[in-house]
C-alpha cells in the first residue's frame, strides 16, 4: 500500500510538469518520442540508425543512471544529444525533460527522441509529455516479455523487436510477441529489425514521415 | 530530492524485515542469494540449471512483475518454487519475503535461491536478508553495464556472464566486464556460463559447495 501511495505522489507531482512540456512541443510543431526498454536491449542503435537517416531536424535526449555513454555515441552522428544522468533514478520525470528541453531551440525540430533509462518496468507510466511512447524488445530477452510486463505495453503506441540477426541462435516466436503487443493494444505498429546490422528499418521510416497515431 | 527522501522511507521500512529474514535463515542454516538482473539476461535459466544440479536441498522464490511463467519452469525442474507477483512494483521487498518464508520449512533447506524481478536498477538497494547478492549480465545486452548501472555492482559478492555462446555473434568484451567488476568491488567472483546450453558451471557449482564470503 505505502508504494503504491508514494508512486501515486509522484505521478501527480510529474503530471502538470508533463502538460508544460506537452503544450511546448505542441506549438513548436515537434513530434516527441519516448523510447522504453531494458539495459541493452538496443534503444541507443536504433537511435543511431534513425538519427542518420530522419526525414528532418532531429535531437536526442539520453537519460542513464550514471555515465553519457549513450549520448556520446548519438553525438558522433553528428546528432545533437543531451544527457541527463539520474544519479541513481529509474526513470526519466517530466521535470528532468522540462530543464533539458529549456537548453534547445524547440522550434528547429522536427522530431525529438527521448531515451529513457534501460528499465522495462518503472517508465511505464510516467509522462514526459511525449507524442508517443515507443517499446524496444530485443530478440535475446526471449518472447515472453509482453506478457511479462503488461503496464509497458498497454501504453506504446510502437513496439520494436530489435536484434533480429540473432533469431538463428534463440528460441524466439516472432508472431507470438506481435499478437501479445495486439493484445495488449490493438493499434500497435511492431517493427521488426536488426538496428546493429541497420536493416528492416523502411516501415519506422515510413512511419516518421507521417506519425498516423 | 522528493526521490531520495521517498526512497529512504521504503528502505528504512525494509530493513528491520531483511535483518528478521536474515536471522531467520542464519537460525536454519539456509545459505540465501538474491539474483538481480535485466528482463531476459537468463536469470532463471541459471537457476533452472542450479536446482538441477545443486549439492543440497533448494528452494527458489521467483519475482514477477506479473505471470508465474518463471516460477512454472522451475517447478518442472522439482524444485519447490513459491512465485511472488509484485503486480507492478520494480522490486522484491522483505516483507515479501518474509511472507512468502512462512511457508517453508527454511530447516529442510540448504540453498534458497531469491529472483528478484527483472530490473538493473531498483532491487540494487533494497536487502532481502540473504547472504549475498548475485548480479546476472548477458552478452547480447553489450560490455558496458557494469559501468552504466554501478548501484548494483558495488554490492554484488557474485556475477555471472551469461549467454557465452553469443559471443561469436554480440561484439562483447569478456575481460573489460570482468574488470569492470573488479574495479566495482575487487573480491567479486565472475563465472561466465552458458545457461542455455549448460556450460562453464563448474566454478559456480564449487562456489555452491563451500561459499567463502
């Protein structure tokens, strides 16, 4: 009950903060994406390729618990990226995106992504203010994960399967993960890839260039 | 800042129950590890493997977010297995534990083994009671965790590698990790194994015969 109870203060504590953020993305015309899934499951490759390739000006906001690993790599894309490094929190809040986004010029971007602390459970439900939150699986993790951990995917509106080059060495059922996200949320778009090997990347482009959600 | 002092507040509540648990199991003469590591870095895998092979009496409690799908495998394998399904906290608590001990007979055992639910980050801080504290890492999930998540590293007597028979196709640094953990906490023990195929346990194995920590 007590957890519960804090977490509860929390959220609404983060609430105001994330409408803040939402009305300011709105009137810059940016599209915001806020990327969730466990520690290595390839949420800063996919960065990588999409930033290369975005069909406009993009930026990437990097949350980690310690070190700016993860934004490093997004920098050397000649991408602009900013860390924010936790310092011990399991999940981005809307304050911490609220001082970042205060450092950028909202209204030369098209599209922003925010890559969330590697943790498929605590930023499920924390709103930054984003357009859309978007799910990395990855193939060695096994399949199970949606069913796993429901409160993720009832709220991404994109899920990734990421790591598709290693389906030849792990049991892994591919339908069965998409049918969990559809059950779990019937309009999910699933993306199915190998970011390290930058393949399957055409429908996520396709989706970029005209955010149908 | 409302973090932190939050956070104080649920450990200063868990601790009283982990020393409980603690002497509990000091009382039985029952050698307990908690297992903490990412969604899908193999965590019950290992101890699929470990309860099949263990040189005494084990039990394993297994933390879910949601499903006992983790707690089913392991009662294939014989092993008693009492399931905790968190419904949505990120971590083990003692009082879970402490409930879910009432109803074993801690004398009959020589192992318990404790899966924490699947999270590199909350259940770094949170003492079960046990022993020690076992971290998981999988090679697909990239060399670079032990400095991103140092939380956990800090406290673990133990860590495993897992996934070994990625290596030829995830590019994995086995012994910038291993040093990585060293540098974390020098007394740490390092056993790189394949728990899908069942290799490189021999070490773990002898650790389970005469636990010198």
């Amino acid at each position: 009950m007590t957890r519960i109870k804090l977490n509860r203060t929390a959220q609404s504590r983060n609430q105001p903060v994330a409408e803040q953020n939402r009305t300011k993305f709105q009137d810059a015309g940016v599209f915001v994406m806020n990327l969730i899934g466990s520690p290595g499951c390839g949420k800063t490759t996919i960065l990588e390729y999409t930033a290369r390739h975005c069909p406009g000006q993009s930026a990437v906001i990097v949350g980690d618990v310690k070190t700016a690993l993860d934004a490093d790599r997004i920098l050397q894309c000649d991408i602009p990226a900013y860390p924010i490094e936790t310092g011990g929190s399991c999940h981005l809040s809307a304050q911490m995106i609220a001082d970042t986004i205060a450092r950028l010029d909202l209204d030369q971007l098209d599209y922003l992504f925010i890559e969330n602390v590697g943790n498929l459970v605590c930023p499920s439900t924390m709103d930054l203010g984003e357009n859309i939150k978007v799910g990395v699986l990855s193939v060695p993790e096994g399949d199970e994960k949606v069913r796993k951990y429901p409160a993720l995917f009832l709220r991404t509106e994109v899920v990734f399967i990421n790591k598709a080059d290693l389906l030849p060495y792990c049991p892994y059922d591919v339908e069965r993960v998409k049918e969990d996200c559809r059950k779990a949320r019937p309009d999910v778009k699933v993306f199915e890839v190998s970011a390290a090997q930058g393949t399957g990347f055409g429908p996520w482009m396709e989706f970029l260039r005209q955010p149908d959600v």
